[in-house]
C-alpha cells in the first residue's frame, strides 16, 4: 500500500516539477523561429544551441497535435491508459508518435 502512495507522490512531484517548463514551452511556441534566434544571439548563447532551441520549439504545436490524433484514434479502439500497466499506457503513445515523427 506504502508503495502506491510513495509512487503516485513522486508522479505528482515530477509533474509539478515540470508544469513551469511546460507553460513556457506553450507561451514560447507562439514566437517565430527567426525571433526566438535573435532573442537567444542577444544574450549571446552559441549559434547551435539557439538554433536548436528554435526548433524545438517550433515543433511543439505539431507534436500537439499529433497526441491529439492519437488519443482520438484509441477512443475509436476504445482503449487508454492504465496506471496498472504503465508500460504499456508509454507505449500505445510513444509508438505511434515515433511513427509520424519519423514519417514526414
């Protein structure tokens, strides 16, 4: 029983722990690419780094979308995640978002 509770805690733990990256990746990948590079060049970060970070978040809207279609395409299967099988909740998300990652 201790083991459930210690877990779900550490989960929500992790989750608040990300939540502030996670409202400034939405609020940042409303920016241009060239804006977000110029931005970054202005605080004088390496020229890869920015441009990596640029379209990083440039592809946060797509990769929303694409979660969106997966979780509409498993409750056309009538299927979802399980806290039970948490391998297996990782993989009918991951698999198929590695597959439109890689498709395009």
């Amino acid at each position: 029983m201790y083991g459930w509770i210690g877990a779900l805690y550490a989960m929500v733990l992790i989750i608040l722990r990300f939540f502030p990256i996670w409202i400034l990746a939405t609020i940042l990948s409303g920016f241009g690419t060239s804006t977000m590079i110029y931005s970054l060049r202005s605080i004088h970060l390496p020229n890869t780094l920015c441009i990596g970070v640029a379209i990083f978040f440039r592809f946060i809207p797509e990769y929303k979308e694409y979660l969106s279609a997966i979780r509409e395409g498993l409750k056309a299967r009538n299927m979802g995640i399980s806290i039970f099988k948490p391998i297996h909740s990782l993989e009918i998300y991951l698999v198929p978002m590695l597959y439109k990652a890689f498709e395009s």
